[in-house]
C-alpha cells in the first residue's frame, strides 16, 4: 500500500514508517502538520493515511480537522486515525464524510493497539473500504448522540404523534390512530413545537421543521 502518515511525534513517525516500509508498504510522505497531509493527500491519493488528532499549531484536533478537509478534497480517500484521544465533535464529522461515497474510515486509540498484526489488519481494512473504530470512541460518539437528540424530551406519546406526522397524517387522522380526541393530538403537537424550540410560524411551516428534525434521527 502507499501510505501517508501525519504526526508531529518525530519518534513515532520514524517508528511508523520503519514499520510500514518492512511490512513491504511504501510511506509516500511522513509529514507533523494539518495542511502538510492535506497537500500530501491531494498530490500523491494513497491507498490510506494514519493521522494523529493533534498536531500544530495549537495541538488540539488539527489532525481531525485536517483529515475531513482531506475527504472534502479527495472524496473516498481512506483515513485512519491514530491517536491518545477521544476528539466527539471531528470524530464525528470525519464519519460523515463516508455518507454515501464510501472510503474507509478508522479511528483507534494508541495506548489501546495490542498487536502490532492488529493495527497492520486494521489498516488493510481501512485502505479496502471498511470501517475501524475503538470501542472507547464508539461510546463516546453514543453518549454525544443521545445528549445533543433534540427528540430526548418527548414523551413516548409525542414520539408517536411526531412519527404519524412524518407520515402525512392530519391532526385528526392522528387522533384517529392513537383513539385520543382531537383536542388531545393538538396539545401533543404544541409541545412537540415547544420541546424542539420551534419558533412561532405558520401551523404547517412548524410541522414540516419537526418531521425534519424527526428524520434526520
């Protein structure tokens, strides 16, 4: 495989490269900084890119950022990510740069690499297509999920009365459906507008935004 690697450890970068270069890989560019591996992904397209989270200048989530740029650029470009943290909110954009366009995407913690046959295995799935995510960061994008779901505070009711509407159905259909009284289903409805802080609109404008929010999770 041709590799790119991006970290701004020279020690583990040199290590990496040894390694990959007598696992028979060729490392087309070993870079410590954001945008040196977006220009090294744009100009030499490797079969799949190992990134650290953070990086120059301000050794945050550079690396992240740097890979969902590089996906932008270079749709399907597989990425894995290998680093000491956990970063939720890039994690997460990087995940959705797989969408429909495929690309492998991985994200593993360093400290919890056992093997060095495990990481060369995962990154072979990754460079394919697949996807290669540690428990620990799988978990942490579930509490975020469930934490930013603007659905949390409806009730199992509103839920009901919110998938009936993504349906198409009247508020009276509703009520017809749930055997409640009309009167019933609109007291449902204004919370549902009030839970999912939808500004006051037009009665069908304020329908369309939550069956949107309701689809989207």
């Amino acid at each position: 495989m041709r590799i790119v690697i991006a970290d701004d450890a020279v020690l583990l970068r040199e290590g990496l490269v040894r390694l990959l270069t007598e696992s028979g890989h060729q490392v087309v560019a070993a870079v410590g900084d954001g945008d040196a591996l977006v220009a090294a992904v744009v100009e030499y397209r490797p079969d799949v890119s190992i990134v650290d989270v953070r990086m120059p200048p301000s050794h945050t989530d550079e690396g992240l950022r740097a890979a969902v740029e590089a996906r932008r650029l270079v749709p399907r470009t597989p990425i894995l990510v290998l680093s000491q943290y956990v970063e939720v909110s890039y994690a997460d954009d990087l995940l959705a740069t797989t969408g429909g366009s495929g690309g492998g995407i991985g994200y593993l913690l360093k400290d919890r690499v056992a093997a060095i046959e495990e990481f060369l295995d995962a990154l072979r799935r990754v460079a394919a297509g697949g996807t290669v995510l540690d428990p620990e960061v799988v978990g942490q994008l579930f509490a975020r999920r469930r934490r930013d779901d603007p659905l949390r505070e409806l009730t199992p009711r509103e839920r009901e009365v919110l998938a009936l509407m993504a349906e198409g159905r009247s508020n009276t259909a509703i009520a017809r459906a749930l055997v409640v009284s009309d009167g019933a289903v609109e007291k449902h409805v204004r919370n549902i507008f009030t839970k999912l802080t939808l500004p006051p609109d037009t009665e069908q404008h304020r329908r369309v935004l939550a069956v949107l929010t309701y689809l989207r999770n």
